[in-house]
C-alpha cells in the first residue's frame, strides 16, 4: 500500500504523512514565540538573583549531548553537528563576560574520543579548528580582552588543529581579562601521569636518586607539573545531557569543586541553564573539608 494510500484526510485529525514534519516544526515555532515572554521574565528574575551573591571564578564544563542533539533533528554530517555545538561558545562567553567570570575551561575532546569513528573524529576535530580561527579574529575577544589558551596531549592533534590552537594562542596572548581554556586531547588521568613522569624526570636531571625523590612527592609538588598550573581549581564543573560522571575531566583539580548536571543538551544550553547552574552553586556552602 503507498502512502498516499494510507494517509487519512486532515479532517479525521490526521495530517498526510508529507505534511507531518512541517505541522510539528509550525507547532514548535508557535510554542516558541508563546513562551519566548515567559523565559524572558524567567531570566531576568534568575539574573537578579545570581547578580547578589559571589561568582565563581572558574567553571569547567563538559560538554556533551552534540550527537543526541544532532539526532533529534536529523542532522548526520559530523563536522555540522559539532558546529553547531561550537557556535554555543559564543553566547558562553558573552555571559560569563557580562557577570565577570574570569576563567571558563571547555573539554572539546578527550584521549578516548580519538577511538571513534573516523569521521567522526574529522567532524570534531575541524568544528574546533575553526572555531578557534574564528575566535582568533572576532572583535570581541580582543575587545573583552579573552585570553584563549589550550592543554592536554596537544601534540597528538592533527596538524590543522595544533595550527588553529597555536594561532589563538598566539593571537590573545597578551590578554588577562579573562581566561578560555581549551582542554583538547585530554584525559584527568592522563594528566596526572604525565605530571608525575616530568616530575621524576626533573628530579634525575638534577642527579636526585629515587631515595630521595620520593620525599618530594607532594601535592604542591605534582601541581606544578600539571598541564595549567597557575590555573585556580575550578569552583563549578557543570556537564549537560544528563551524564551524572565527570569521566575524567579535572581530576586533580575538582577536589572541592561543586557539581552540576543538566539535561540539556550543549547545543541547546541556554541563559537560563547557566543562571541556574551559578544560583545552584551560590546556595551550596563550601567547607573544603573544614568542619562547619
């Protein structure tokens, strides 16, 4: 039986199948503008609330949901999904810039992503490539002063990408405003390996014996090895898509930091999800191990 065969006419509540996708995108459009005041009012009463209390210094974020996201709108070139993804950092910076938030750190891409398909690692790998060219010479972020530094094993990224990060770098490196970290490459256990291997190693360099290395080996002196080590600890790691894990990211560096996690997907994080992440965090009482 065709379809056409099969559809019912729209006055039995039934759209032809070839209707269907645009009835359901209208419905959404209308859904949208309906609740557009809604959200409006909705954000600006979070923005208020947040604006009384501390911000965070330095927010992690994780993330993910590109591909879910990306499914949900049948959406299957790779390098269009995670664009899309990149094109979110915009509105980040903005906001973080608006409330003076110093130092934002983003995981692109870790050392197991580079397990995936071909395809897909070209898909992430270029969106982050030009995404870094193109923040290389937006006006804003010489105007807000953003400087955009990445870590992680960065020698194992294609040479385009280590060409896009080498130039970022290079262009806001004399900026202090505000700091974008990009952890490209990266893997938290892999960071504490590589800085515990160039630890031992200075140590051998200077004829130290492994007797008397081995009181060294202190926290002060394994975070001086580690990939941003004049970075603070981040206050706040939030990971959207629902993935209640940190999956590697920070290790070192979350060990008192608060956590949030949201539903949202990162392509459709928005100002309100980032308001609520910051008044989530500015209600939790931080102790750092201390007794109240």
């Amino acid at each position: 039986m065709t379809t056409a065969s099969r559809s019912r006419p729209s006055a039995a509540g039934w759209a032809p199948a070839a209707r269907r996708i645009p009835v359901q995108a209208a419905a959404a459009r209308v859904g949208h503008v309906l609740l557009s005041p809604i959200y409006r009012i909705y954000e600006a009463r979070l923005l208020s609330q947040v604006r009384r209390s501390a911000m965070p210094q330095h927010i992690g974020l994780i993330l993910d949901g590109n591909r879910r996201y990306a499914r949900q709108r049948n959406m299957t070139d790779p390098r269009e999904i995670y664009a899309a993804g990149a094109e979110k950092l915009d509105d980040l910076l903005s906001w973080c810039a608006d409330l003076t938030i110093p130092a934002i750190t983003l995981w692109v891409f870790s050392t197991e992503n580079f397990e995936r398909k071909p395809e897909e690692v070209s898909g992430i790998l270029g969106a982050v490539g030009a995404k870094l060219t193109q923040l290389a010479r937006d006006p804003r972020i010489h105007r807000r002063k953003v400087r955009v530094r990445a870590m992680g094993r960065l020698e194992l990224l294609p040479s385009p990408t280590l060409a896009a990060v080498r130039a970022a770098e290079a262009a806001t490196e004399g900026y202090g405003d505000m700091q974008l970290i990009i952890a490209a490459a990266y893997g938290g256990r892999q960071e504490i390996t590589d800085a515990i291997q160039a630890f031992l190693r200075d140590q051998a360099k200077c004829g130290k014996t492994l007797a008397d290395t081995v009181d060294l080996v202190t926290p002060e002196a394994i975070r001086r090895y580690l990939y941003a080590p004049d970075l603070p600890d981040p206050d706040l790691i939030i990971r959207t898509s629902g993935e209640i894990r940190l999956s590697g990211f920070l290790l070192w560096q979350s060990a008192h930091s608060e956590f949030h996690f949201t539903d949202v997907f990162w392509p459709a994080f928005r100002k309100i999800d980032f308001l609520r992440a910051l008044r989530a965090f500015q209600q939790r009482r931080r102790r750092f191990g201390r007794c109240p």
